[in-house]
C-alpha cells in the first residue's frame, strides 16, 4: 500500500509499504480522509518528540476493512473515527482518570503509523462509529474538535458568557462553535487574516478584531470595547507569545483563561501576578482530548459543528511531502489528504 512517511527529521517519502496485519484487538482501516495538522510540520522540523522512520497523520477516519479475534462493537464496512491517543490504563495517571497525561501515552500518527497511508491500524477501544452517509471529509475533524472540546469542557462557559477566542486557525473556529454551542451570547474571534475573521462570522462568532487594526486589550476588552470590560472566558488558540500575555488582561475581573495554544518549548512569556491575583483571573491548559473523542463524533456526525467551510483544500499523497514542509497558505484553515486523489 502507499504510506506517506516521515522517514529522518527533515525528511519525507510516499512510497510503497507493508500493509498492516490486524493483531487482535485491532481495526485494519481504510483511511478516507486525514487532516494535516501544526503538529505534523513540527514533526517534520524535529520540534517534536517522535521516532522516525513512521507513517504521519493523526486525524483520519475511514472504513473498516478486517478485524481482529477479539474485537467486539465493530464490524467490517463500518465507518470509524480513531482517537489516535492511547493511554496504557496502567500508571499513575490512567489509574486517576487522567489518560491525557499517561505516562506511557502512544499516538497514532507519532509513535506509531498512521493514516497517511491507505490503511491505518486502529486499536477497538480508540475507534468510534460514524454514519456512512456523513460525507467522508467530516470524520478528519473529530481528533482537533476532541481537543477543542475538552478546552471548552473545563472552561465553565454558561448560556449568556461572554467568550473571546485567539487565533482563527483549526482550532480557533471550531473554538468559536463550541462556545455558542455552550451558550455563550457573544464570541469574539481575534485573528489577523480578514478571510478568517469573514468565516468566522459566518459560522457563528458575533464579531471579529483585526489585532493589527488597534490594541487588542482596548478593542476587545475596553470600555468601548466589544466586550466591556473583559470576558468571561478567553480561550488561546494561536500558540504565540502576543496572545498569551494578551489573554488574562482580555479576561474580565473573576473571568477565566484557558490555554490550548502549544508554544515553543523553553520558550517563555511575562505574566503579571499582581493583576492575576488582585482580578482572580483562573488560568487553565487544556492538553490534548481525554474521553471526549466519542462525544466529537457525536457532534460531527449529527453535523452539529459545521467543517465544510473549513475545508481549504483536498490533496493526494504526492502533495504531502510539500504541505507539510511549508507552512500553510494564505487563508488556508484545514487541508484534508484523501488516498486516491493525486
Ligand atoms: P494555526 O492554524 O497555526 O492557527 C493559529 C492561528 O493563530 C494562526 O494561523 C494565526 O492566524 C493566528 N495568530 C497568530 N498570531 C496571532 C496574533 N498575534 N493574534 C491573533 N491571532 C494570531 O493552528 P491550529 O491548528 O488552529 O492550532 C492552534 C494552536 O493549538 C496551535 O498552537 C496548536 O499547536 C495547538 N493545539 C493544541 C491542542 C491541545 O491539545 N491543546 C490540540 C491541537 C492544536 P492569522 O494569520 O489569521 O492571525
Ligand atoms: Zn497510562
């Protein structure tokens, strides 16, 4: 079969492989659809923990092909969504519930291969089903909406907060849907590309902020602002020194920040804990979706979270090597690989 792989840091081959051999547990899966995501380019630069050589892609989603022995709810011809983080149920963390953080935490798409490729080795208990008259795309957005879920999950977000989100990539839009979807009245996407702050008004934020239009604390959070005074909840989604510091200010007196931006490793930004204490502001992190891929299965499967706006582009597996070695275009939200298109 044809596999798109990371081969050395640096270096990307699509070349033909072994097929994969279910093992008994496991789901041999014929990917569809699979989303490049930030990730995968840091992989790509070796800014990344990963052990090359292996098969990238860790939002896919796709038909079951064969199964093995001992796996139960699925059957062949059924389509799946696979949650690519496996937590090994044993440790410390596993044992409290709190997999995201497994000690010994293997990802599809990491640590090992992935749905770069035309199929794609699932384990049971990391698949969950889609209908197979959603359109095949979809199911590629279940891992990042997982992620965005778990955000919002511990945000506390009531019906009638006010949110502003940071950064219109992914992760920001599908950001913005889950906080109306969470109740809130007024969503506030801050991003610089006007073609992103336009989408995001048409899939439901209440308003946008150019940050290169004027000082963003004073648009959004000012007196005369979007959201007088701050917001309940502020969620960063961009990953970058500016919006990390802009974050707690743009959060009102009591108000709550939630972190889902990765940043540089080592890298470092300036907080000040006088305003941080003397306005109580909670910050939060969200790291990656621990028991929440089912219900963003859910979520796309009922077409609840519209993703076909963010649908910037359709390649084949020559095109990877290319889209994952480059940053993305211009206006560019999500670009899907789809085996068989060249
Ligand atoms: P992305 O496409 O890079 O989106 C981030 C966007 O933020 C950028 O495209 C940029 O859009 C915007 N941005 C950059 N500087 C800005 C600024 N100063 N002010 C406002 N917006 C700014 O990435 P993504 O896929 O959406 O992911 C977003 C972040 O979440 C990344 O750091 C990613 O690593 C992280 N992530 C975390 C988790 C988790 O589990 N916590 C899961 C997935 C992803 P403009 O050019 O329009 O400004
Ligand atoms: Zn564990």
């Amino acid at each position: 079969m044809k596999a798109a792989r990371l081969e050395a840091i640096g270096r990307f081959s699509v070349r033909e492989v072994e097929k994969p051999l279910p093992g008994p547990d496991d789901l041999l899966v014929r990917v569809e659809a699979a989303g490049i995501c930030g990730t995968d380019r840091h992989l790509f630069h070796g800014e990344f923990p990963c052990r090359p050589p292996v098969t990238l892609g860790h939002e896919f989603s796709g038909i079951v092909e064969a199964i093995g022995d001992a796996v139960l709810q699925i059957r062949p011809g059924m389509r799946i969504t696979g949650d690519p983080n496996i937590s090994c149920g044993r440790c410390a963390q596993c044992r409290r519930g709190r997999v995201n953080l497994c000690e010994n935490l293997q990802a599809i798409g990491i640590h090992r291969d992935g749905g770069f490729a035309e199929y794609v080795l699932v384990p049971q208990r990391q698949a969950h089903e889609l209908p197979l008259s959603l359109p095949p795309e979809h199911g590629a957005f279940c891992e990042p909406l997982a992620c965005c879920l778990h955000g919002i999950d511990i945000a506390d977000i009531r019906p009638g907060s006010t949110v502003v989100v940071l950064g219109g990539g992914v992760i920001g839009m599908l950001t913005v849907q889950l906080a109306r979807l969470a109740g809130a009245t007024s969503v506030v996407l801050v991003t610089r590309q006007a073609a992103r702050r336009k989408l995001a008004e048409e899939i439901g934020a209440t308003h946008s902020f150019d940050p290169g239009a004027g000082d963003v604390i004073a648009g959004v959070a000012g007196r005369n602002g979007l959201v007088p005074g701050g917001a309940d909840v502020v969620i960063e989604c961009a990953g970058v020194a500016e919006t990390m510091t802009q974050a707690p200010k743009l959060a009102r007196n009591g108000g709550t920040v939630v972190i889902l931006g990765v940043m540089p490793q080592g890298k470092k930004v300036e907080i000040e804990p006088f305003d941080l204490l003397f306005r109580e502001i909670r910050i939060l992190t969200s790291f990656l979706n621990p028991h929440v891929h089912g219900r963003a299965a859910a979520l796309i499967a009922s077409g609840t979270i519209k993703v076909d706006p963010l649908i910037s582009r359709r390649i084949g597996f020559e095109g990877l090597p290319d889209a994952v070695a480059n940053p993305p275009r211009p206006g560019e939200v999500k670009v899907l690989v789809m085996p068989g298109l060249t």
